[in-house]
C-alpha cells in the first residue's frame, strides 16, 4: 500500500513553540492541536473516513489502561482526550487535526493509522512526534498565566546565576540552551535512564504527565550518586580527569557529553552546575523553571532546625556547616497532590547532599509551605526550611569535652535570597516569599510551630565581650588587616590568653585548612575597658590557598588565666576576583561582523603566566574560542580583541572566562542585543 505522512513540522512547530528546537521533527505540546496531511492509494479510501482508527503509544510497553496507549477516530476534538478531526479532504488525501489533552504523557510517541478491511485493520505506521508540558495552556499544570514571565521562565536561553556571599553578591552568566542541537534527546534520554523507568517501566510512563513526578526524577538525575546521572559532583581537589566545575559556562556541553557518552557521569559539578543544568532540562520539557541562590544556607543533617557550630579551644571549628550560598531551581506547577494553596513555585534542589526516599533528590518542596513553616507537606519542606531559617548555635569545646554555648544567632541564615530578574539582567529578591521578615514576631512564631526547633538553655558568656573588626571583603591580591576587640565587662582587672587563627572556608561552609595560628600570651584589660590585638595577614600567605568563592573565617578566642572563663569572637572575609571589562564597538547585527575588546587589570605583585582567555555565547560564536597570552606583567591593564559574527538576533550574552597558573577563573559577561 502506498502512503505518505506530512507532519507540517514547520508550521506546527512554530505554532507550538518549538520550532526554536528545530523543524526537521514533529514536536508538540499537550493541549493543543496539531495537524498532518495523510496521502494514501484512491483504491483504500472507498469507505468513509470516519472509519479510520489511529492509535498513539508512548513507551516500550504500551496499554489502554495504562493509558500509554491511546485510540480515537476522527469524528470531533474532545478537550479531555486524545482525538481527531478531518480539516479537508479530497479523494486521496486527509488533512487532519490531532489534539493532545493537557493531561498527556510527555515523551517520545508513535503514530499509527488502523485501515479497517472488513473485520480486521491493516496497520500503517505514520512517524513519531514528541509531546512536551505547555504553559500556555489553561489547563495544564504548568500553565503560567504571564506572557512576559513564560517567555523568561520557558523560552529564555541565557540567564544568569548569583553566587560570592552575602556581603559580596557576584553575577555570572550561564547559558541554559534548552533549544540547542541535541539537548531535547538528551533530556528524554534522563527520562528513561532514571531507575524507576528501569525497574517498573510501566509504572513510571503512566505518571509521566505529572509535572510534580518529573520534578522528582531531574532533580534525582541530575546528579550521578544513585543511578547513570549527568554530574559527579565533587568538592575537594584534584580535578584533573574532569573538568573543574567553575569552568562551565552553560549546561549545553554537560548535556550532549553526557548523552553520547551512553549516560556515563560528566565530572564535575557543584551547586550552581546541578541547578543551571535542571533549569535547561525543566524548561527544555516545558516547565517553567528559574535558577535560586540562598546566601548563608544551613545544612542541617539531623532535621532539628539547629546548626550546631563547635569551636575547639584551639580555635578550629567543626560540626554542621552554612554554606555562604547554594544554588537550587524552582518550578511553577500545580500541587494537584496537597490541599489547596501551595500552587506555584516549587523548590527543587538536584545537589546530593541528603537523601529523600532513599534517593538523593530534593522537592518539589512549595515556597508557600516553606514559608509557612508547613513541614508536613511534601516534598523535603523540612530540609529546605531550615536551609533559610535554621537557628546557629555556636558553643565551645574545652579539652575535658565539655560544651559551653556562647551564642545562638536567629537572624544570620537565609539571606538575600536571589534570582534573575524577570526581562531583565538585574538580580531580584525574593526573601519574603520564603520566610517572614528576620526577628518579626511572625518569623519566630513559624519557626517554632515548625516543632524541630530543640529545647537548649543558653549559657552567655558574661566577662568578655569580644570582636573582630576588618572588610566585609577584600580584592584579590590584597592584605587583611584586622583588629580583635576584647572588653572586660567585669569589676576587676585581668589577664588573658588570646589565641587568633585563620582557616579557609570551602563555599559550603567545611574547613579547608587552617593556614595561620597566633598566640598572645598574655593581655592585660582593666575593669570595663577594652584592649586592641592587631592581626595582619599578607596576600601571600594565602595566595595559594584561594579558589573559587573560597572565605577566609577569622577565630579569636580569649581565656581568662586564673577563671578559664572564655570569650569567642569569629569573621568571615570574602576575596573577590577582578573584573574583566568587555566591550564592543558599535550596533551589533545578525550576520555581520563585531569587534569586541576584552580588558583586565591584572591586581598581583607578580605576572599572570600562561593565561587563556575562553570566549562562548550562543548565537554569537558558534564554538569556544581561545585566546592563549603567555605573561600579563603585574598590574598591567591587559587588553585584547575578537573578531565574531552573530547568528541569531535578540539579547544574546557574550562571557570570557581567564584561567592562568596564578589566578583561576576571572569571569566577565557582556549583554548584547543583536538587531
């Protein structure tokens, strides 16, 4: 038998939205119509194409009652269903229109005509077409009633990740490609690598039109700890059989490596990389998704809402850490699974750090529960909650293991809580959607409704009161100068042993080292005055310790020679790296050649050896390029130009990133509107 099959990819895509991913394939979203010409002999079209039974199926085992298989006839579209219906038609051909119901599996599907012959059907396979969510539908569940946020949330390509610390909020650009070659193929694969699909494959297609339930399964996949997902992650050097995670720029690379690579792990990610490369594979499927950062984030491991911070008589810390920022993603969906009123965005966090039945996975968790202090609420509202609302409880340790609190902070964790601003390059906070405002009488009350809050009596310590007072942050290159205040709030005179460190802090709170002990023996303070210990630590006893986001946390400690009574005083300080400038000259329009002029000021005593300079946007530059400079002399003003011709129009991102043996990762990002 003779037939033909037009998809009408071209038409329906851009119908559809997805002709951004490409027009060569049939690639549609649920609840809404699509349509197809049929040619078949004039001989097979004797009866009356009412007749005719198509059949949709979805998955390697396919049933009607699972609903992974699905047959309609063309008689009129049934909004709640699968259907068809004849647009035209003349002796051999049938133009019709195919409707996806907004409840539809999404995935790869098969398309099959039934011919009946009698009592029987011949069966012709038509093609395939992928179904994706729609958030321009009313009645999907991830429908969002907002052209502007759905063209950010959905369509937006670049976007931008906020990391550095609450004192210091540092942007950098990351680009999604949710539409490039390859990464839809890649995010279906994670679909059928995941070990639910593995195990019980029916079972997993049959909740595949539920956005809450694909949540779950990206937020697992995304990381490789249980199963064959996208990124190892890793937190300590080396990095040498991988690629060290503040290189990535973009999670298109990460996707296709992972994909022709047959599922094996990309090495290595971090908190941002998980996130940044959720949001691709999310917005790639059709939920609308943003990238979050929370500074100061509590990571708390035994669920009670309390981070417990213990300092050694020494100086040194140990114990539950606060990352100074974590990257996770919401998503907007329908919370068809809980009680009305935590629709919305919901946080979803792929970085393993703790497990959520059984996997390690995180959310979707809605904001509106964790606001509210709703811990019984699925999914992992507990966790995510003490992440912006967690107590600090900081005691020391005497060298019997004793443990004296000696202070408890309420307001420090989950702060500037930060996301890409809608249409716009600008950060925005959303702190209030997760929590009441710090100190209110309302934040308490939520916090101690949440019922995980543990019962501890603080013990104050009354003799000394204690500070340390230097830069919020200092410039690579630089030296800390800090001075340790200490007063004596007691009625008499006394003597104290002070004891100053200072550690390296990983970005998520853990100590990497500690790099420099001081010990006065003997300070003399006179009833209710203060005494004054300078502390300076030179760049270079530091310099080659310091990586990405990486914290200096100033310890003073002071003991009282004849009571043992202690005082406790801490600091964190944040190293920022140099910015580099990125200009360009004149308009810039598609197919036509642009200069853009790459500067840094290199801050070091020293030169800058072996410097590369990598430069990427998509739809500026079709692969990295590299500009390799053998010696940048110490505080040179370095510049340099790229020739590059843009291929797409609209706001495009233009990102250099400098790695050389003495400074690693210098980011500079320029937002470009190619007309």
């Amino acid at each position: 038998m003779k037939h033909a099959v037009d998809f009408q990819c071209e038409k329906n895509n851009q119908a559809h939205k997805t002709d951004v991913i490409t027009t060569q394939r049939l690639i549609v979203r649920r609840g809404q119509v699509f349509h197809i010409t049929v040619q078949m002999n004039k001989q097979e079209f004797t009866f009356d194409h009412k007749d005719i039974v198509f059949t949709v199926e979805t998955g390697p085992i396919t049933s009607e009652s699972l609903g992974s298989k699905c047959l309609f006839q063309l008689r009129s579209i049934n909004p709640k269903q699968w259907s068809g219906e004849v647009v035209s038609t003349t002796e051999t051909t049938l133009v019709l229109a195919v409707f996806p119901p907004p409840n539809a599996k999404i995935g790869r599907y098969s398309l099959t005509l039934l011919n009946p012959k009698g009592q029987e059907y011949t069966k012709f396979t038509l093609g395939e077409f992928v179904v994706l969510f729609n958030p321009w539908c009313p009645e999907d569940d991830v429908f969002l009633n907002n052209e502007e946020q759905r063209q950010e949330y959905v369509m937006n390509q670049n976007g931008i990740i906020f990391n550095g610390n609450n004192y210091k909020i540092q942007a950098r650009p990351w680009s999604f490609g949710q539409f490039e070659e390859g990464v839809l193929d890649a995010c279906l694969t994670i679909l059928d690598k995941n070990m639910k699909f593995l195990q019980t494959p029916a079972k997993d297609i049959i909740r595949r039109n539920d956005p809450v339930y694909i949540c779950r399964v990206v937020s697992a996949m995304v990381n490789s700890n249980d199963d064959n997902g996208v990124l190892y992650g890793k937190w300590q050097k080396p990095f040498t059989d991988g690629t060290y995670p503040w290189s990535w720029n973009g999670s298109v690379g990460i996707l296709n490596q992972w994909h022709k690579a047959g599922g094996q792990a990309v090495r290595y990610g971090q908190c941002w990389v998980f996130a940044g490369v959720a949001c691709t594979v999310l917005r790639c499927l059709g939920i609308p998704s943003r990238v979050v950062t929370n500074y100061n984030s509590a990571h708390d491991t035994n669920g009670n809402l309390i981070i417990e911070e213990v300092i050694d008589e020494s100086g040194k810390m140990n114990g539950e850490s606060v990352w100074n920022f974590h990257v996770w993603v919401e998503a907007w969906m329908a919370r068809n699974d809980l009680k009305s009123g935590y629709d919305g965005w919901q946080v979803l966090d792929p970085t393993p750090q703790e497990k959520s039945e059984d996997v390690y996975c995180c959310g979707p968790a809605s904001v509106k529960a964790i606001q509210e202090g709703a811990v019984e609420m699925k999914y992992d509202v507990p966790f995510i909650f003490a992440e912006v609302n967690a107590d600090i409880v900081t005691s020391i340790r005497g060298s019997d293991g004793t443990q004296r609190i000696t202070s408890v902070k309420t307001r420090l964790v989950g702060q500037f809580i930060s996301t890409k601003k809608c249409g716009y390059n600008d950060r925005e906070d959303i702190t209030n959607n997760y929590k009441s405002l710090e100190g209110t009488e309302r934040e308490r009350q939520i916090f101690n409704e949440a019922r995980l809050r543990s019962k501890l009596k603080i013990v104050p310590v009354q003799k000394f009161q204690m500070q340390i007072k230097t830069d919020e942050f200092v410039v690579y290159g630089s030296d800390i100068h800090a001075l340790v205040h200490i007063t004596n709030n007691s009625l008499e005179n006394t003597v104290c042993k002070l004891r100053l460190n200072a550690q390296i802090l990983k970005y998520t709170g853990a100590v990497e080292t500690t790099f420099k002990e001081v010990c006065v023996d003997k300070v003399a303070i006179n009833k209710n005055e203060a005494a004054t210990v300078p502390l300076d630590i030179p760049f270079s006893e530091f310099a080659s310790l310091l990586e990405n986001h990486r914290t200096i946390k100033l310890v003073a400690l002071a003991e009282d020679l004849r009571t043992r009574e202690q005082g406790l005083a801490m600091d964190n300080i944040a190293v920022i790296s140099p910015e580099i400038i990125i200009q360009t000259r004149g308009d810039a329009y598609a197919n036509r050649e642009l200069v853009a002029e790459i500067g840094l000021h290199n801050p070091l005593s020293v030169s800058l050896h072996n410097c590369i300079f990598t430069i990427e946007g998509l739809g500026l530059i079709k692969d990295k390029e590299c500009i390799k400079v053998k010696e940048i002399k110490m505080n040179e003003i370095f510049k340099t130009k790229i020739n590059f011709t843009p291929t797409r129009s609209g706001p495009q991102k233009l990102m250099v990133d400098l790695d050389s043996d003495e400074m690693m990762d210098v980011k500079g990002f320029l937002n470009i509107t190619v007309n």
